[in-house]
C-alpha cells in the first residue's frame, strides 16, 4: 500500500504544483508573453507605417523633383523669350537708328546737291554775263540784252 500511497501522494503533490503554476506562475507568464506580442505587433505596425511614411515621402520627393524640372524648364523658355525679344528690340532700334543715320545723310546729300547746282547756276550765269559782255559791247541795247541774260539764269 505504500505504493498507493505514494503514487497519491505524488499525484496530490503534482496536483498542488500545478495549482501553484496555474494560480502564481502562469498569470505573470501569461502577462509578460501577451506584452511582448503587443510590443512586437506595435513594432510590426511601426515598420508597416514607416514603410508606408517612406513610400509617401518618396512619391513626394519625385513630384518635388518633377515640379522643379517643370519650373526650370518654364524658367529657362522664359529667359530664352525675353532674351529673343531683347534681340529684336535691339536689331528694330538698330534699324531705326540707321534709317534715321541714312534720312539725315540723304538731306545731307540733298542739300549738298542743291548747293553744286546753285553754284553750277551762279557759275553758268557768270559765263553768261560774259558772254553777254562781249556782246553788248559790240551792240548798244543794253536792257534786252540784260533781260534775255536774265532769262536764261531762271531757266538754269
């Protein structure tokens, strides 16, 4: 009977141990895994956002960049046009500038020729009061011989 005994006493004991480790041990066991699963879930669902925040961050950077390369790109046509117009501006003014230089000498040259035929005139008509000289020295009708000289002046 000893064995009986024993083998109950070994069960009551094996009983009372796993009364003690359902009652005292397992609860804090229990505690601590369930926290250690929380803090992992809570780490997992970190990661998970972090990827997520670095996948937003770099469409964001992309559409940054395209933004920039738009902008530059606008930049760059609108100093390309403004240079071009600057250009043009600058040739029509040049162009001006030179029709006025070329109107001026032109008048200049106008009036230049307008002179040499005055003096081209006053020299003719000199010629004319010479010859007209001669001839009146060798006739006596002064006055017409004067107004047909002064005819011939008007005509040239």
């Amino acid at each position: 009977m000893d064995i009986n005994l024993t083998l109950l006493m070994q069960a009551l004991a094996f009983g009372v141990f796993i009364w003690f480790t359902a009652k005292f041990v397992w609860p804090p066991l229990s505690n601590a895994i369930a926290e250690r699963q929380k803090q992992i879930a809570e780490g997992l669902a970190a990661a998970e956002r972090g990827k997520q925040d670095y996948a937003q961050a770099e469409k964001r950077v992309a559409e940054v960049v395209s933004e920039a390369k738009t902008r530059a790109t606008e930049i760059v046509t609108l100093a390309e046009k403004q240079r071009n117009e600057t250009i043009e501006r600058a040739k029509a003014e040049a162009l001006a500038e030179a029709e006025k230089v070329k109107a001026m000498k032109l008048g200049e040259l106008e009036q230049e020729i307008v002179r040499a035929k005055e003096v081209l005139r006053n020299q003719v008509a000199d010629l004319a009061v010479a010859g007209a000289e001669k001839i009146l020295r060798r006739e006596v009708d002064a006055k017409a011989h004067a107004d047909l000289l002064s005819a011939i002046r008007q005509e040239l």
